[in-house]
C-alpha cells in the first residue's frame, strides 16, 4: 500500500472528527455498515466525494 503522510496542518483539521485518527503519519478510520449493500454505497459516497476533491484513498471493504 502506499500512504501519503499527513502534514501537521492537516492532523490540525482533524478536530472534531472522532473516527479518524493518525496512524504512520497517515489518517485513518474505519466505518461499520448494516448490510453489504449499504456498504458498497458508502465506497459509492466516497469515491465521489474523492474525485470532486481530486483524492484518491486507499478503501477496504471486508465482511467482518
């Protein structure tokens, strides 16, 4: 996997966001949905959220 590091600025914006935190430098979080299929529209959210902001991140989806 490649991760960007995070730069302090931006650890800074992450007030307030309790799912996230740092991880190597990196932030992270991690996020539980009902049903697969509501899992899958999360990954949908993401990603277009993702491309408005020209971001690409790293998404795992896994049954747990």
């Amino acid at each position: 996997m490649h991760y960007t590091p995070v730069t302090p600025a931006e650890i800074a914006t992450t007030a307030g966001l309790d799912d996230w935190r740092v991880i190597l430098n990196t932030l992270q979080a991690d996020f539980r949905a009902p049903t697969f299929p509501a899992a899958a529209a999360l990954v949908v959210a993401i990603a277009d959220a993702a491309e408005q902001m020209v971001h690409h991140p790293d998404v795992t989806v896994r049954y747990l």
